[in-house]
C-alpha cells in the first residue's frame, strides 16, 4: 500500500484517511510487520508474530490511547504475540457523529482488518489470534468477524463495553471463534453507554442503551444451530471487587493496564476464563 504515514510502528494510516493496516509481512522472517528490521519493532517482532497475533480497535474518535494502554498491560501480563492497533475511525471530528453513523464505512473498515486476519492464518498457520473491541470498536470487532471467510475464525474475541444494541445478533460472529466471545459491560457507564447511545445511536443504528451497559440478550428466533454458538459467549458485568484491579466500572475500566494485565491477559492466553454464560441454554 502506498502512502503510509506512521504515527508509530503499529498505527498506520493513509493520506485520504482510509482504513488501513500493513502489518503483515511478505517475509515475515526477515522484516517486522510495519516493514521495519524486526529488532526494531517492539510489538510486530518476528519473536511476537511466530507467537500470534492480538488486534485492538479503540472507540470513537481515533485516540486509541486507550489501546495503548491496554496494549501495555496485555504485554505485563504475559502475552508475548504482536499487538496491533487497528484505526478504523474517521478521526476526532468523526466523534460521535460520523463514527457511530457511517455504517457502510464501518462495514467496510471491518471487512479490511478481515481480510488481513485470513492472510495471517494464511501466511502463519496455527498462531493464535485474539480480537479486541473496545465501545465502538467492540461493534467493529463483530462485524469483522462476520467479514471472515468461511473456515477462517479467531480464537478469542473481547467486546468490551460494546456499543451494539443488547439484542443484537452475534450468532453470525460467533460462527467465526473458535473458543470464547467475552462482553466485558458496566451499569455505572451511564453517560456514554445509556444517555450517549439513546440520543446518538448504537454503532448499529439503535436510539437505546447498549450492551456495554447491560450486556447482550438472546435475540428471538434462533435457530437450534445458532443457540449453540452462544454457549460460547461469556459475559463480564462489572462488580465493586473489580476496583482492586483497576476498574472502576467507568468507560476505560476495562481497558486499564492494571485490569488488561490481572484479568484480560490471563484470559487471551487461554489461563482463565472468566465471566457467565449468556442465557439459561448455555454451560
């Protein structure tokens, strides 16, 4: 791709702000994903990327330094793979308005970061790939695995304080993971995830609270197949006992380097497993 401007190794946009990743090698055993040495990228090494792959997506606005800072506590807490942060976002005058409103955008952005998951598993077979969502980029995260090829999944994938509707449907995603599907929510987010989403509207298009405030609900008239893709959602609801690792149920509680290095880490590398099934059906 042309026409790259780094802002740092693992954040990559074009000109025309489009979104974009090149964080794949042709020679992955020779260069760094960013095109750089690999000595001379810390998180898209060849060390990380033989050992898999994490991808982040922030919220509205494009800061993502809420990625980071989850990023840095996803690497104290043991996750040696690359860690990517994917811009999806229109920027910061797209705050609210157009990043929550340009869903034909969004779909497109999710069917890139997509296409780039497949040429991973392609390219670096058996690697684990774990994907990240936070607000809105926790709706992003879903449809980029609606994106995925047939036969082509992510191992894990965190939506955390998600800005979809409660009843949206993930069967469609879940199809794509292979493992677990955790919704990380809080009932004290009430300004971005109750107020903010009634009058703006989900990322998919709904004037109501979300589920990164309640969570998700069983959606009606699933079929048996799709019932059984759920079991393999987990939910987080957020507890008082969760501020002794950093989350204090606000916005970025999931995202702080002390919750992503005790809770979520652990739970990418496959150690732990946290949260409730979604629904009486599920074990």
């Amino acid at each position: 791709m042309d026409n790259h401007a780094f802002s740092s190794p693992l954040e990559v946009r074009t000109r025309q702000q489009r979104p974009r990743v090149h964080f794949i090698p042709a020679d992955p055993l020779a260069w760094s994903a960013d095109g750089r040495l690999a000595h001379k990228s810390r998180y898209l090494s060849h060390a990380r990327l033989e050992k898999g792959m994490v991808l982040s997506l922030d919220g509205v606005g494009g800061y993502n330094w809420l990625n980071r800072m989850l990023r840095w506590g996803l690497r104290d807490g043991g996750v040696q793979a690359a860690i990517v942060i994917y811009h999806w976002s229109v920027g910061p005058l797209g705050l609210w308005v157009s990043d929550l409103m340009l869903r034909r955008r969004n779909r497109a952005a999710a069917a890139i970061l997509a296409e780039y998951i497949a040429e991973y598993r392609r390219r670096m077979p058996g690697r684990p790939v774990t994907l990240i969502g936070h607000s809105a980029g926790g709706g992003i995260a879903a449809w980029v695995l609606e994106a995925l090829p047939d036969g082509c999944q992510v191992d894990r994938a965190f939506l955390l304080s998600p800005a979809l509707s409660p009843r949206y449907n993930l069967a469609r995603a879940l199809r794509a993971v292979r493992d677990r599907l955790y919704v990380a929510y809080s009932w004290t987010d009430i300004s971005l995830m109750a107020i903010g989403t009634t009058l703006f509207g989900t990322i998919d298009g709904r004037h109501t609270p979300c589920a990164g405030l309640i969570g998700f609900r069983l959606p009606e008239g699933l079929s048996p197949e799709d019932r059984e893709a759920y079991r393999k959602v987990r939910q987080i609801g957020w507890r008082p006992r969760m501020i002794r690792d950093g989350n204090w149920g606000d916005h970025t509680g999931f995202t702080t380097h002390r919750y992503a290095c005790r809770v979520l880490a652990p739970a990418v590398l496959g150690l732990s497993d946290p949260g409730e099934p979604l629904g009486p059906h599920a074990t």
